[in-house]
C-alpha cells in the first residue's frame, strides 16, 4: 500500500458539480465506471472532495474517461524540487 498526500491550502475541499451530459454519454460513462469498479482499477470513496468526469471521443470513436481537476490544481501547494533526471546514461 502507498501512502500519498497531496499538499493544499487552508481551504474548504473544493467541490465541483458534473458536467451535464446527453443519455447516450451518460450510459457510455456507466458503462466505463462499472468496468472499471469491476476490473478493481477505481473503487468507492467517502472523500470530500469532488472532481467532474467527462468523456472525450477518440479517433477511433470510443471514449476516454477523462477527469477535471482544475479547482483542485488551483488550491494544491507546488513542490519545490526539481524532478530527477529520467534519462538513463
């Protein structure tokens, strides 16, 4: 199990309301949320937080599960280290 913590402002969660969208989007993103809770790669959560999903249409015109975490970008505090160097010499 990893821990991880993303680093905010004082602030209350930010809570973003979903994005309308048209029946056949909306049964398109069940679709891809079941698989995905059944596949055990996303599970339920009680967090106070909140970031809209939205699909976005492929070349291949299935959709990617695509989530908006602008409100959460704007309040998250920046690390101050530099990234490591990915290359292998």
């Amino acid at each position: 199990e990893i821990s991880h913590a993303i680093e905010t402002n004082p602030h209350t969660p930010p809570v973003s309301k979903c994005y309308a969208g048209t029946p056949t989007i909306n049964s398109a993103m069940r679709s891809i949320v079941g698989k995905l809770l059944d596949e055990g790669l996303i599970r339920e959560s009680q967090s106070p937080y909140a970031a809209p999903a939205l699909l976005v249409k492929k070349k291949d015109l299935s959709y990617r599960l695509v989530i908006d975490y602008k409100r959460l970008n704007a309040v998250t505090i920046k690390d101050n280290h530099p990234l490591p160097n990915m290359e292998v010499a």
